[in-house]
C-alpha cells in the first residue's frame, strides 16, 4: 500500500487543500517554511540544563496555560533545560490545520492529523527513534509495525495511548456510554437500565418530578455536536446493536460498511426525536458548542447523555469540587433489546493517528525527540501520574503508592492541577500505562486499594447498590479486539474520493440529524428519507473498499507471525 500512486495522491492532496485556503480568504506568506525537514542538518547536543530548548508545541484541544510557577515544568526546564510554549486549539481545527498548512507555518511539536502528513508537514520519525531515543524504541517496539503509515511506510506519530506494560489495570472505564446522574438513579432505588426506553423513561420520570435543580432548570439529554467531536451524534446505532466503536462503519466478519443509512440507526434518532417532543432533549443542544457543553454539565442539572467518560471529566472534577457527587454520572451499556450482548468496553487499542509529531520546521528534532525519550523515563512518568513523592502521594509499608484525603481533593482541582500537573504535555505525549517496574499502577485511578480508598461514601453506596467494586463492572468484559480493529483509525488520504465521500457523509449527517430530531414526530420520515437519499448519491463504495483495503492490509501485516 506504499506505492508510488498513493504518494501522488497526497502530492494532489496537498495543492487541493492548499487551493481551498486561498479561494476561503486566507493568503500564503511569502516564503513557505514547510518541505525541508531539519532532522540532518542540526549538530544537537545532550539534553541538560546546560544546553537549554524551547519547544512550541500545537494542542488540537481547547485548554488552559499551565501557570508560571508550575511545579512540574519548572522541574523540567531546571533538570533537562526544556521550556515548553503551548497554543491550544481555539475554534474550529480544520481551519486552524488549513491556514497552518497553506502558510508552512508549524511549530515544533503537533498534535497528529493526517491532513499534516498528507501536506508533508510533519517527518518520519522511524529513523530518529533507533538512533536517538532508546526509552521509545523500547516502548513501542511490539507496536512497530502497527505505528508504520500504509501508504509509504514511515512513522510520523508517537502515539499517546494504548501501549501497555503487563496486564491492564481495569477500576477506571474512560469510553463511551450512556451516562446517566447518581442521583436518578438513587431516587428510584438503583435500577438497571438497559435499553433505550428504559433509560430514558427514567430520566422523563425525574424531570418530571424536579424541573428544577439547584434553581437552573433541568435538562434531560444533551448530544455533543462540535466541530470534530460528533460521535454523541453519530456513534451511537453501532453500540445499540451491540458493536465496539469502530467509527463511521461497524465491522462483520473482517468487512466494514457504513450504518448511517441503516434501519437500526434510524431507530435510534427517531427516539431522539420522540424524546425531544416530550421535552427531554436540550433546545440549545445543537448549537452550543464544547465549551458551553462542559458548562452545563459542570452545572449539575443535565441528567443524561452519550458521551466518551475522558470528553467530559473536566465536568465531573468541577462537579467534584463544589461537592456535588449526586450529579456526577454512571455509564450504562444500552442495547436494543435483550438478545444482544453490550461492546461498549475494548481492550486497550494502539492509538493511531494521535500523539505527537515533529514538523519540518522544528529546529532540532533530535533534540526534540531525546527530551520526549528521557521523559519516558519512570522517574518522570511516576512525576506526570503521581506528582511529587511526600507531596502527592505516599509509600505505604508495602511499597504501594497511596493518597491523603487532601491529596485526592487536589487532584479534583483545576486550579491545583494547572500549577501541579503537567496535563497539556501528558495527555498528548508518549507514556507508560498498566504498572510501573516496582508493581504499582501508572495512576492513581487504577491502584487498586488507592480506587477504593478515594471512593466518597456516595459512590460506595452506588457501587454497594449494584454489588459492584467499580464503575467498570458495569460493562461487559471485552473479548480480545480483532487483528485490524479499531477501524476508525484508518488513515485515508486527503483529497482522495474515499476521503471525499467520508467528509461529505460527515457534512450530511451533522446536517440532516438535528433537523430530523428536532422536527415534528409527523416529519421525521420525510427528512430521514431525504438524507439517506443525499447519502446515497455519494461514492460510499469508495469509502468503505478503502477502509476494507486497510483493514485487510492490518490483518496481513499486524497479524503475529
């Protein structure tokens, strides 16, 4: 799949984008720094306090500065010379990634996106990491082939989850869900939902019974719809019937194919629009956008809603820290119906296409590259987890890492973590997970005794209802992943008619959904009937024979020999 036809189709892909920047308004500087990268050209020296580097580094989240004084980067730049200098994604980031692109100006660190390696805006690492970065070679060494591009073969990403030492530890569920407040379902008495109408009568039924929470009125569902977080949107049919997330297609026996012109998925938004004629559904829930979203759930009275547990901790540590665990939330796996068996919960897969990469114009990539290998180190990922040994946590007897009460309210604490933390570096960067050389967990939240030691006596009277030990026994155990899984990682090619027909089918469905939702029950068909048959003028086939090519390249290829 490396062939010279796929690198003429980025070249294309390349000018097609950069066309489309100019003709919306934005000019090219003059001198385009992009192409050359500077990976041979620099003498870099060892990472030291005496050899000092800035790293600017592009966020493609929204986020917050780490204050000046921050502990954790002024240990960096004090021990290993390194001063980082962060933009976090402001707006929408495909126009932040086009005006980036069609004016070569990148900076030294990027979060991944494929229109970068398509514009050749970032380099290939693989090289580098065998002669400069032992730790990530290391790291990453089962994953090797994996992390390698199909269409030419190179690595361009580090990516910042998924690579495992020892077995997994498992206290803490961060996918997808239903979610729904503690406090519904203590009002009546611990249920279990498990399908659509289950869930949502509930949340009829204490919207009912308290219109208003906390002098704000209640809102019974939200659905995330901004900018490229759409999958509270339009994930949600392949859960329902009892598929992991794979993305925009689900996957049956090696073969993918598109369900967002399905009978199934269309089951599940003419519920939406139901609940929505019953006043469930958030009037401003199509127009707000993640920021306003975070806001309301913070505001504890939105009872409901599909969402990725890490999309909205923020909330929830918000909610943590004005002492309002009730509105804090528990994930049901919904299906269909009882005949089918929840895949909301995978096993850990690699995560491709994200983490860092080095753009052509950073300066000394080498160096760049030693500072991301030293911090491999479990000297420095035991820093980024735990925090300061005798500050954060503590060794108990038995060696194991463990928290004080103070020390776990800390950690709730956006304003403590923005000056404790380094979170913009880590969540991006290339870490260790599962546990560390002396048997302790890489975090907190999957330290056993620590998990259940930091449970508030809300959330053991939730667990205990359920008989439960964590939030995780709520799902299902997941089966082994498939060789090829997860499908929505499949690098497609910008400008390519597979990308074109997955964009468009994007477009449509952020287009067609809300107004199907939101318009009357007597509506809904005619508009659903409308935006399958908008669907069905697109080259899906090109999309899905794409996808499938990948997935048949990843089982011959990523298959253990």
């Amino acid at each position: 799949m490396g062939d010279r036809k796929k690198s003429l189709l980025r070249i294309g892909a390349v000018a097609l984008l950069s066309l489309s920047v100019v003709l919306s308004g934005c000019s090219i500087s003059g001198s385009s720094k992009g192409g050359n990268s500077n990976a041979d050209n620099v003498n870099s020296g060892e990472v030291g306090a005496a050899s000092p580097i800035e790293i600017s580094v592009f966020l493609n989240e929204a986020g917050q500065q780490p204050t000046a004084d921050n502990k954790l980067y002024k240990m960096m730049k004090d021990e290993l010379g390194v001063t980082f200098k962060f933009e976090f994604l402001a707006g929408d980031k495909n126009q932040k990634l086009g005006v980036m692109i069609a004016g070569g100006d990148y900076p030294d660190l990027i979060s991944a996106d494929t229109k970068l390696t398509a514009a050749g805006g970032v380099i290939p690492l693989e090289d580098l990491i065998e002669k400069h970065a032992p730790n990530l070679k290391k790291h990453y060494a089962k994953y090797w082939n994996q992390m390698k591009d199909p269409n030419d073969g190179h690595i361009y990403y580090l990516p910042n989850y998924g690579v495992y030492n020892g077995e997994v530890a498992d206290t803490y569920y961060g996918g997808p869900a239903f979610w729904i407040q503690k406090a519904v379902l203590k009002e009546f008495n611990y249920p279990t939902p498990k399908t659509l109408d289950e869930y949502f009568d509930l949340i009829k039924k204490y919207k009912d019974k308290y219109p208003t929470i906390d002098g704000s009125p209640t809102l019974g569902f939200e659905v995330l719809n901004y900018d490229w977080k759409t999958w509270g949107l339009l994930n949600p049919p392949q859960h329902l019937i009892g598929h992991p997330n794979d993305g925009g297609v689900v996957v049956n026996k090696g073969v993918a194919e598109i369900f967002a012109d399905k009978d199934y998925a269309k089951k599940y938004y003419q519920k939406l629009n139901e609940i929505n004629a019953q006043d469930l559904l958030d009037k401003e829930t199509f127009t707000q956008n993640y920021d306003q979203y975070l806001a309301k759930l913070s505001n504890g009275n939105v009872l409901g809603m599909f969402d990725q547990h890490w999309n909205f901790l923020k909330a929830e540590d918000s909610l943590k820290t004005q002492k309002k665990l009730e509105r804090t939330y528990v994930g049901f796996p919904l299906v269909y119906d009882s005949s089918i068996k929840d895949y909301y919960r995978d096993r850990p897969a690699l995560n491709l296409n994200n983490g860092f990469g080095i753009t052509v114009n950073a300066k000394d990539p080498v160096k760049i590259l030693k500072v991301l290998d030293k911090l491999m180190d479990e000297k420095w990922q035991k820093l980024f987890t735990w925090g300061v040994e005798g500050e954060d946590y503590y060794v108990n007897k038995q060696g194991r890492f463990m928290k004080t009460p103070e020390q776990r309210t800390n950690t709730d604490d956006a304003a403590w973590k923005l000056a404790n933390k380094a979170e913009a570096l880590y969540n991006t960067a290339p870490k260790l997970e599962g546990y560390f050389s002396d048997g302790n967990a890489t975090t907190a939240t999957n330290q056993p005794e620590e998990y259940q030691a930091s449970l508030k006596p809300y959330d053991k009277e939730v667990l205990k209802a359920y008989g439960f030990n964590s939030y995780v026994d709520f799902f299902s155990a997941p089966p082994e992943n498939p060789v090829y899984y997860p499908a929505w990682s499949a690098d497609i090619v910008d400008g390519s008619p597979a990308k074109i027909a997955s964009t468009k089918l994007n477009e449509l469905s952020t287009k067609y959904l809300p107004k199907a939702i939101l318009s009357s029950p007597s509506s809904f068909d005619s508009v659903w009937n409308e935006y399958t048959s908008e669907i069905h003028k697109l080259d899906i086939k090109a999309y899905e024979d794409k996808i499938n090519e990948v997935l048949k390249w990843r089982i011959e290829n990523w298959t253990a020999k």
